[in-house]
C-alpha cells in the first residue's frame, strides 16, 4: 500500500531533498507519494519536518502514523501537545562526521594557539612551547552520536578526554562521568569543554555561573550543541573577569544571531553561524526512507524520541 | 666500561637535557660520563649534537664511535667531510605527537576555513556549506615517522590522503606513490598539501614553478618539514596569482625568517616560528640512552642515518 508522505521543510528543502529522497526510496524499496504540501491533510500519513516549515497543529492529520524530524534537536516539537504520534529525529552519518571535524578542528585550534599565530604575522621571530594533546584535558558533555563521534577523534588524537552524560556511559579510550557529581568532575578538570547536549528542561541554562566557576582558570568553551545550554550573562561574565579565556559558539538562543548581540565584538568570543554541521539531503534521505520502510514493515522505528526525556 | 660522552647542544639546551639524560642513562642502565665540555678531546668517545652548538670539525675527537642528533633534520651535518663515525638522528615519539596535532590542526583550519570565521566576526550572520573531510583529498609528501604519523591521523579523521616518498611504502588507509610519476599524480589531486620531507639534494627546491602549478587552483600548502623544499619565489608568484590560496609555512631557508622576508606581511601566508613540533628532553633523552646502551653492549643503532641517501 502506498505511504502518503507530506514533505514539510518548507521550499528550498524540498529542491533540494525531492530527488535524493526519491532515490533513497527507491533503493529502499519503499512504496510512497510524496508531496510538499497536502491538500487533504486526512490523507497524510508520515510528516517529513523541520521547526519553522512544518504544521505547529497536527490536529488536522487525522490518519498520522508517524513525524520524521530532519534535525538533531527536536526542542521545538518534543512539548507540542497536538502531536500523538512517533516521533524521530535525525541522526545523520554525514552530520556526525561534520561535527567530528569541526570540534576537532575548533579543539586543536585552541589546543595549539591559532589565534596567537594568525595574530603575529608581524616580523617577530616569537618561539614559544606548545603543549602536546596528552597533556592537554578536554571534557565533552553529551556523548550521543555527536558527542561520541567528537570524543572519540579526540581520544585517539591523543587528548585526555573526559566525557558526561545523563546516563552511564562506558566508551573505550574515554573516561566516562554521570550525574551531578560526575557533571562537576568534568568540569573541573576541562582546559577545553565541549558541549553537545540536547536542549531539554533539564540541559536548558546548564552551565550556568557556578558551573562556569568551576573550569578550570584560563578554560575555553565550543558549544556547537544549542545556545540554550549556557547562560549567556554568566558566560560573558566569566570571559570578562578573564576567568574564561575564550568561547567559541555555533549556536545561540536566538539565531541568526543579532548584530547587537555582545558576543559578536567580544574579543574573547568566536561567532560562527550555526554551520558546525548540517543534515545533508543524500545521506539524510536513507535514514527517512529506511524509517518509512520499517514503518510500512511494522517494524522498530530509528532514532525515536523519548518524549518524556525530551530528545 | 664508562662511556665518556659530550653534549654539545649548548648552555641552554643542557640545562634541560642534564637531568633526564642521567635519569635515562639510570634506567637503561648505561655506564657513561656525561659532560657539556671536553678538556681532552681525545678522551669523547660520544657526541650529542645540534648543530651551531655543536663541533664543525670532528679531527680532534680521535676516539669518536658515534654523533647522535637531537634533531630530526641532519642537513648541516651529514655532508661534514671530518665525519668518519655512524650519525644518528632523532626519532623523538613527543616530536611526532606535536607534529601530528600540527598538522591536522593546521588542515582543519584550512578544510572548515576557520580564517574566514575568525574574520567574520562583524554582526552578520553568514551561514556557508562546509565540505566533509571525506570530499577534501590532502597529499603527503614525506612518510618518514612524522609524514606517516600525520597522513594516518588525517585519514582517520575521513580525509582522502595520497601519501608520497622515495621509496615504495604501503600504508593501510593511505594511497602511497612513489618515484617522479607518483609525485605528479599526488601533486595534481592535493587541495591541501603537506610537505615532511628531509632536506637532502634531491628534494632541494622540489616545489618549484613547474610542480606547484600540477596542484589544483585554489590548493593550499602547509610546510612543517624544512624551508628548502620549496622555491620561494616560485611560492610567492603561484599566491600572487591566486593559483595558490594559502601557504602556512614553520620552516624557512633563513631562520628566524628576516623581519622584512615577503612571507610576513604576505596576505596569503601564514608564518609560524618553527614551532611546528619540538625534540623534548624527557622523550629525546631516552632514545639517546638507548643507543648509547646498544653503542656500549655492540648492538646497531637505532635511526643511524644513510650518508649517501642524506637522511
């Protein structure tokens, strides 16, 4: 029987997911219509999504079997209480890889001193010792797909990497903490902290002034997770006083990120606009055509969020 | 037997080394007298050598079994006619970790354009598609201890690496090419470029006009081996054209490099002080240990360099 597959990622998406997504099922084998909008929104089963683009009322979608987010987070359609059925969000090999390279470059950047070497293009000759990665402790918060993969490069780079999350976690050549008690391990000892959590009611403002007070003087943070996870103010604060010796931040409570916003001119703070990493139409179409597959097998979907945890 | 062994790497250099070199000696259990000055020339049986420390002409040392290098590089010493004894170089394992997180530093920045974001700092939020490592081919000329350690820590991180040297290797992950015609192929697919080569007369000026043009427009070239193996002027032109975007170069013919030398204020270049990686006394020391035990116990040296090859 044909799925009815309502593509709702708004225009350009669509132009630029209508043919990989056609192949994907294909390849799948999965028997489906897809449209990017409905007119008979009775008639919609699964709901491609992104925030923005797809319906904020799913009351209408009275034959709904599924929603197939095509982002990580899932924030902004996790609460919505018209929404009765399985949720997925979108853990995408390419996007994992793109993050991998963008802490590991952003680490290594920080790590070796970039910034000071690009500074000192003016004719002296300023040696100065660099530390090796062994020496050098990175904690990672969130060891989800991202978060492992980053960890991960990290560790086998040869950093000293302590990594956090929600729930025990035991992953080779990592150190792995859990809890409040972890939580606050991790943060003692991190010369550069990464956070790639998800933004729940629990992770929302999560490094906040005290938990900022505990790095490690002369610290770093990369946030290519979601701006959410840290209290703005007491970031500022902290790389201010020169508590903190840097931030580089991808992501931001408000995004495009205001040309009025502090941290745009903060000389302790790197801006990049949320390019970290990004689903990749080819790679993402697989996983939405091997979840609709298995939706029309009646089998386990992938990647299903947990409503109540909140990712 | 006690092995009378000189330092000659200089006040400072034996400031450091004089502690963990006894320390190593202890644990490898060697018999040796270690001095930074020779009143009896006749009486050094060892020398530890940098060069500009160390001694020009080796006629007096009448009982010399053994020059060991500190540095990886020999190019001022292997061509000393009043050198009859074996010359060993430093294999340092800490020189290849700080050359590795060089490296893939330095190829991260250039992959994700982080120059770009650095600059970008100005209120306008820019979002641009950043390849995977994956889709970024980068060669390696050189797969010594330091060229290996690099292309395999930049294959692991996705990269597509085409590695080169001298002689026929294979390396897993790697696609390894040798001889002229292997040159040209790695050359012509190199968006990034990473030169480890020793400076010997073959790879003098190796990078000139003729090979830097077979590297795709737009390529970019990061030099942590030795300055000699590229043609300065050839470098700058292929940058003044914009055939070549970026050299981020630690190593220069002259060093310190002049105040004046086009490199420093050149858009396109990015100097580093030759701090790409450094020998370390705790690791260096106990690779000179080890060869003075095998020197005393008759045993053949470890990283002996091949005269006629110059490395």
């Amino acid at each position: 029987m044909t799925l009815e597959v309502l593509f709702a990622g708004g225009p350009d998406r669509w132009a630029s997911y209508r043919t990989p997504l056609a192949m994907a099922l294909a390849e799948a084998g999965v028997d489906a219509r897809l449209a990017d909008s409905a007119e008979d929104p009775e008639r919609v089963e699964v709901i491609v999504y992104t925030p923005g683009s797809g319906p904020r009322d799913f009351t209408p979608y009275t034959r709904l079997r599924a929603v197939m987010g095509l982002w990580a987070g899932v924030e902004r359609i996790v609460g919505n209480p018209t929404l009765k059925v399985p949720l997925t969000r979108m853990v995408d090999p390419a996007m994992t890889e793109g993050m991998r390279e963008y802490v590991v470059g952003h680490v290594l950047r920080h790590h070796l001193g970039l910034d000071l070497d690009l500074a000192r293009q003016d004719g002296v000759w300023r040696q100065r010792h660099v530390a090796l990665a062994r020496e050098r402790r990175v904690g990672v918060l969130g060891l989800g797909a991202l978060g492992r993969a980053a960890a991960t490069a990290l560790a086998q780079l040869g950093f000293s990497v302590s990594g956090w999350s929600r729930t025990p976690r035991d992953l080779p050549g990592l150190s792995c903490r859990h809890g409040e008690a972890g939580l606050a391990e991790v943060l003692d000892g991190a010369e550069i902290l990464v956070t790639l959590l998800p933004h729940t009611p629990d992770t929302e403002g999560l490094l906040d002034a005290r938990r900022l007070a505990r790095l490690p003087a002369g610290a770093v943070i990369v946030n290519p997770g979601r701006g959410a996870l840290i209290d703005d103010d007491a970031l500022l604060a902290a790389l201010d006083s020169g508590h903190l010796a840097h931030a580089t931040l991808d992501v931001f409570r408000t995004e495009p990120l205001p040309p009025d916003h502090p941290f745009w001119s903060h000389p302790r703070v790197t801006v990049t606009p949320h390019i970290a990493s990004e689903t990749r139409p080819d790679t993402a179409s697989r996983v939405i055509a091997e979840n609709l597959r298995r939706l029309a097998a009646g089998e386990p979907l992938l990647h299903l969020v947990d409503r109540q945890r909140g990712y």
